[in-house]
C-alpha cells in the first residue's frame, strides 16, 4: 500500500486492485435508466452490482483481501462477519482460492444469504441479532482457532476492492456530477469516492443510509444517535463505522442522506417495476436517496449504485402488494351491510361496472359491533390509480352502503408522502 504517512487508500491501489480483479469479477454495467430520470428529474445512471456471482459488489474486496494473504495465512484459513453479502463473496471467492471460511452472521439474517453462503462452501454460524453481536463471536472463533479476519470494510484492500467502482462507472459516464453510494460501515463509499475524486476532482459524493441506523452520519456531524430497530435494508444495518473509513467520509463525501423504510421500499419496487431488475434494501438505498430529495438533485447527472440484489423472496412480493396499496391501486374496504341474499353481488356489481376488479373479501358475522341481522364485508379491490379507487368508493356510498377505509393512511390518502 501507499506511505503510512500519506491516504489509506490511494488511485494507485484501488488501479491494482482493478488488475487483480480483472476476469475474476464481473465488470457490471453501468446504463442509462430514462424511467427513473422522469421520475426523479435528475439524469440517472445505475452501476448493476446485483449481476455479480454472489448477487452484491462484496465479492470485490473480498477477492483482493483473500489475494494479499501469506501462504501461512491461506492454510489457517479466515473468518468474517456478515449479514449476507460480504459472507458470500468471502465463501465465494475462498472457496474458488482453496481457502478454508467461516463466516459468522447474525440470527436475523434472511435465509436466502445464509443458504447462499453455505452453498458457497463456507462454513457458517449463526450469533446474535445484529453485525455487531455477530462481529463479536467472529472475535472469539477468531482468537481461539487462529484465523485471519477478513473485515468487510474497515481494511484498505477491501477498501480499494470497492473503489474499483468508481473507476468502472467513471469510464462509462465520464460527465457524472453525482454518485449516490449506500452506506453501511463505509467500506463501499470510502473506495468509490477515493477513487472518483482522484479522476474526476468536481463530482460530489452523497452517501445514504436508512434512518434507523444513521450510524455516519452521526460519525461524520458529531452528533448522537440512536442506531436500532428492525429494517429492510440489513446489509446497512450498522451500528459501528469503520476508522479508516470514518476519515475517508469526511475529506470526501459531501453529505449523508437518510431515507425512511417506506421509501427504501418504494424504492425496491421501483427497480422492480420500472427497471425489471431486483434491489435488496441495502441495494435501494441510493435510489431512495434521489426519491427522498429529489429537488436537491434534479438536472445533475447521477450515478447510482445498485450494490446487491440478494432478497427473499416472499419479502418482494409482500412489498410490491404494499407499494400497490401506497399507490391507491390496491385499496382495502370495510362495508357494513344488511345479511340478506343478493348483497355481495350488488356490492361487486357496483365495483365492476366502475373498472374496479375485486381481489379479495371477507365476510363478518360474528363481530359485537355488528347488528345480529347485518354482517360487515371486507372487501380488497384493484384500480388504476387512487383516484379511480376514489370513484369506486363514492359508487359504492351512493348505492347506501357504508364504506370505511382499512389503513387509509398507508394507501390512498398520501401515496408519496415526504420522509421524515
């Protein structure tokens, strides 16, 4: 590496690492994306890390790191903790290296990246609810079987791994005025904007993390924070920043965004539906960055970075039926109605003919607040936007039935309402 006395992580390292990588990594795409530019009214790029082996850009570091070990090293074998993505490039890419892995990663972690990380060749144990308590166990095995840390960012050929991105987006887009990077411990953010400001001196770099867990951000402005609470984006979902990249954040990245859960979920179904391409929260979070304040950004040229597309899948699909009813395309009824023959087929009568298409109901008898001789309908149907689910509604008072709405907040009122 570079003068102890100079930057932890210089252009120079970050262009070695690119060699080192070079055939054993996928250089991703990095493509223009017109739909999320009308949306957000800046002119989006997106870096594609979710296209590598492993579904995420940690295979990067991870590679170059495993490359620097002594053959002493090698036969020991490594550890690292993880909540998914930095354990599977780690199995990965040791596996492929003859390298003997065990990664630690908390209970909480979705399964599909603990069944990835096995499948990888790693071996793996489950500690704790967080990175944190995770990394402690990792300390322990650590010490007691001799192995070799391989930490997911706070080490300058991770560090350097990552900034490969940098270069790789700059090559494709040289006009970029932005890149937009989510922010875990900093591993990713410290080498992209290494590697970015040394090509490119003007860009700015704007790191996002989700609001629950503003761990930099509360490094960077010396703030306190409070970092807890069950979220989407786990692989961001970080108490402790790294040292090294503690400094790097501050001589280079501009500002921290902080996006709340609900637009990091908006933000996942966009890519869904608008770029056909699957983000876990972790991997949205920089897309949430531009839909949480997008005037900050409009007219610039921004690049974002897709870092990992490593979801469960049950998870996408309970997210886009929310995403739906945020919308006003999926809205949730309670009718109270008398109990006599005939009733529901007026009801999904009076829906149809106004374009409406029922979806589910729910038929209540047996509720106290209801008259022994009446019966209370809930009733899920799609529209095509919430005003059309407004008209349904008023259709369906005109015809004397008593319409309330089921968690009306959290769907047709405030479909894109401003993160706090």
């Amino acid at each position: 590496m570079s003068d102890p006395s100079g930057p932890v992580v210089t252009l120079a390292d970050i262009r070695a690492a690119a060699d080192l990588l070079e055939g054993a990594v996928l250089k991703t795409p990095c493509l223009a994306a017109p739909r999320l530019s009308r949306l957000t009214g800046a002119e989006v790029y997106v870096k594609y890390e979710n296209m590598q082996v492993t579904g995420s850009f940690k295979e990067r570091g991870a590679l170059v790191k495993l490359s620097s070990l002594t053959e002493a090293e090698r036969k020991r074998g490594v550890i690292a903790m993880s909540a998914g993505n930095h354990a599977q490039g780690v199995a990965f890419h040791a596996t492929r290296l003859g390298i003997p892995a065990t990664i630690v990663m908390p209970e909480t972690t979705p399964f599909v990246k603990i069944s990835a990380t096995r499948e990888f060749g790693a071996t793996v144990v489950l500690a704790g609810d967080t990175v944190d308590a995770a990394k402690a166990e990792a300390s322990r095995l650590a010490e007691e079987k001799d192995l070799v840390w391989v930490h997911p960012f706070d080490d300058p050929k991770v560090i350097a791994g990552q900034g490969t991105i940098g270069l790789e987006m700059l090559a494709a887009v040289p006009e970029l005025d932005t890149i937009i990077v989510p922010v875990g411990g900093g591993g990713l953010i410290s080498g992209i904007a290494t590697a970015a400001k040394a090509v490119r001196p003007e860009i700015e770099i704007i790191g996002v993390e989700t609001d629950l867990y503003p761990a930099m951000w509360g490094a960077v402005t010396g703030k306190p924070v409070i970092c807890e609470g069950p979220t989407i984006a786990e692989g961001i979902a970080v108490k402790e920043v790294g040292t090294l990249n503690r400094q790097i954040v501050k001589d280079t990245v501009k500002r921290i965004v902080l996006a709340r859960e609900s637009t990091i979920e908006r933000a996942i179904n966009v890519y869904l539906t608008f770029q056909h391409t699957i983000a876990e929260g972790a991997g949205a979070a920089g897309l949430a960055a531009l839909l949480t304040e997008p005037e900050a950004f409009r007219g610039r040229k921004v690049g974002l970075v897709l870092c990992g597309g490593n979801i469960d899948p049950r998870l996408i699909s309970s997210i886009v039926v929310r995403e739906l009813a945020r919308d006003g395309r999926l809205v949730s009824i309670r009718i109270d109605t008398p109990d006599r023959p005939g009733v529901l087929g007026e009801i999904s009568t009076i829906i149809g003919r106004a374009k409406g298409n029922v979806v589910e109901v729910a038929h209540h008898r047996l509720f106290l607040d209801v008259p022994a001789k009446g019966a209370t309908l809930d009733v899920t149907f799609e529209a095509f936007d919430a005003d059309h689910g407004r008209e349904i509604v008023t259709a369906l008072r005109a015809g004397g039935y008593t319409v309330r709405y089921i968690d009306r907040a959290e769907t047709v009122e405030d479909p894109h309402r401003t993160p706090r």
